[in-house]
C-alpha cells in the first residue's frame, strides 16, 4: 500500500490549519533581553576595574618581546641595536635606535604607550623599592651587542591606578626577566612576583 502525502502527519498538520513554522514570540525576545541586560549590568564593573590591568600587562609583555627582538635582530645583523625609552613626553614611547644616533628617526620602529590606553606609561606605581630593597631606577636604554648579550637594566611601567607596576629587567647575558608589584603595601619585597 502506497502511502500519499496527503495522509502524512505533515499533511494532516496542513489541513488542520497548523503550520510547522518555528520563531520566537515577542515575549519570548523581550525576556531574553532582560536577562541579558542584567547579566551585563552586574559585569560591567568588574570588566571596567579589569580593563587597565589588562591593558598594563599587555604593554609589559609587548615590550618583552620587542626587546627579545631588538636581540636577535642585533644578532642577525652582525651590528648593536639600541632600545632608547623616552619618558619626556607623556604617555612617553619606546624605539629601536638602529643607527645609534639617540634620536627617533623614520623608519625605526617605535611603540607608543598611549596606543594601550588607560594611561600606560613608565612609573613604579607604589613600589618604592625592587626586590633587592634598592631604589627604582629607569633604565635610559638598553644596547644588545652582536653576541646577543647587553648592558643591564629595569623598566618600571605602570598604569592609571598607580597601584601596579611591571618591571622588565635585562641582565648582562641579554636574558630578560617581567616582574609584576602587587601593589600591597607597606612593601615588602615578596611583593615582586
């Protein structure tokens, strides 16, 4: 026995007057809405306290990597390359000093700190001192050598809280090490993780 189409449950759907037609009610989207709605109202804040935290790490790890690559474009070329921090300027910026000259020129790469946002610039945030218990000191620059090793120093970066910072230490074997301040205080150097 051959069964029609219009003895299927479909065709008896379709006589019946009902349509197998799927959607929303207006009801259905406006409740949806309204849980959405205060879902991002209660975790807004906290995005809005995470934010420059987040923009401040972001700049620390950029500037690891761009000093890991001031070394081993130092060393592919057989020649110095000099990482010049400039603090003169608010939020200051950063370059790669190819022809050593101490002036940003076209065609050095340069990084702004005002591109992260939230107020990321050089500064030492609550931290008086580093982990050694000596004063803060900015490093001007950093010159990696054809070897891959370079002079010794710190940058302090730090955000609009004031209250963390990011200390981006070079040894003199070119190695790089990030250390974040927590901010607590009264300090203590088990702060410096």
């Amino acid at each position: 026995m051959e069964i029609s189409s219009k003895t299927t449950m479909h065709g008896l759907y379709c006589r019946a007057g009902r349509h197998d037609q799927a959607g929303f009610t207006m009801l259905e989207l406006i409740m949806v809405t309204v849980v959405i709605g205060v879902l991002a109202a209660f975790a807004l804040p906290n995005i809005i306290d995470w934010l420059p935290n987040y923009r401040l790490k972001a700049a620390a790890r950029d500037l690891v990597s761009n000093m890991q690559k001031a070394r081993m474009q130092a060393v592919k070329e057989n020649s110095n390359i000099v990482v010049r921090f400039n603090d003169g300027i608010k939020p200051g910026f950063y370059y790669f000093d190819t022809n050593n000259d101490a002036a940003f020129t076209t065609g050095e790469n340069r990084i702004d700190f005002s591109s992260y946002g939230s107020d990321v610039d050089y500064g030492t945030g609550n931290a008086a001192s580093n982990w050694n218990g000596d004063n803060c000191a900015q490093a001007v620059s950093i010159t990696y050598n054809s070897r891959g090793t370079s002079n010794a120093g710190t940058i302090y970066i730090q955000n609009q809280d004031n209250d963390i910072c990011y200390a981006i230490t070079t040894r003199s074997t070119g190695s790089i090490k990030m250390r974040k301040y927590n901010g607590d205080l009264p300090f203590n150097k088990n702060n410096w993780n």
